[in-house]
C-alpha cells in the first residue's frame, strides 16, 4: 500500500512511509508480548522498548511535528488512564506499558477499537472459563496481551481489507 515516498492514513492522521512498517512491527511485539505474558505472566520492558523503534522510525518519517505531538499526547493520554487502572488492580503494569505504545502507533480512534474488542474477548473467556471450572481452580487473573494482540489483528486486518 505504501511505499518510501508514497503516503498513508494511520489512526486518522497522515503518516508517510514508515506507518505501515510500524503497524507490522507492533504486530510481531504483540505476538512476543502474548507469548511471554501467557508463559511468565509478564511483559518483559525489552518488548516496550523495542515497540518504540518503530514508533520512532515512523514519526521521523512522517515529517509533522503535529502528527508526532498528537500521538506522544495519546500515549499520555492513555499511560495516566490506564495507570488509574492499574492502581485499583484491573490492569498490569506490562499491559499498561503496551496499550501506551499502541496508542503511539495507532492512535487514540483505532486503539479504542482495539481494546473494545480485547476487553469483550477477555470478558468471554473469563465467562467460559467460570462455567468450565469448579470455584476452587478458578484464577484470579487474566492474561491480557493474548487478547490484545487478537483484537490488533482483527482490526488491522478489517483496515486492510477495506
């Protein structure tokens, strides 16, 4: 869809070049953060920090100074939303880290799709997931970066298609 020179549409605002690889690559860590959040129950900050590389490639390909503040606002934005989360113990603090950088990534209008449709696939397994065991094996928390990384899929894709 885009390459060096050519431009695209990103979140609702106009990325040049590199928004596509960006998108790629938040995919690949995504997948990594799924991976290590269900083995550890962790997202390593090596994963958060390589999503930012992207982030960064892609706001210095762009060019606009007012692209990149809108969306170093939206992962302000997001970080003190979710961090309000965190402390009431809804969220981890990985989970925090890498919904910040999404934001980055996608912006706000496309980061709320994605984590609309995460929360609803985590309230349906955790719904299963209650019916399936009996009181005493249920867990308390749930592994939120697997659901995460389904929903970015599932919304890049329809962006994709369309």
């Amino acid at each position: 869809m885009t390459g060096a020179g050519k431009v695209c549409y990103i979140g609702g605002t106009l990325l040049k070049g590199g928004a596509d690889m960006a998108e790629v690559a938040m995919g690949g860590i995504l997948l990594a953060a799924s991976y290590t959040d269900w083995k550890k129950e962790k997202i390593p900050n090596r994963l958060i920090l390589m999503g930012m590389v992207p982030l960064l490639a892609a706001f210095m390909q762009s060019g606009s100074l007012r692209v990149a503040g809108y969306r170093v606002l939206a992962m302000a934005f997001v970080l003190f939303f979710c961090w309000q989360i965190y402390l009431l113990g809804g969220l981890g603090a990985g989970d925090v880290k890498l919904l910040m950088v999404l934001a980055g990534v996608c912006g706000l209008d496309r980061l709320l799709y994605i984590a609309l449709i995460a929360f609803l696939l985590a309230a349906m397994h955790i719904f299963l997931r209650n019916l399936a065991l009996p009181e005493g094996k249920r867990r308390r928390t749930v592994i939120l970066a697997p659901f995460v990384f389904v929903a970015y899929a599932l919304v890049m894709a329809g962006r994709w298609v369309s």
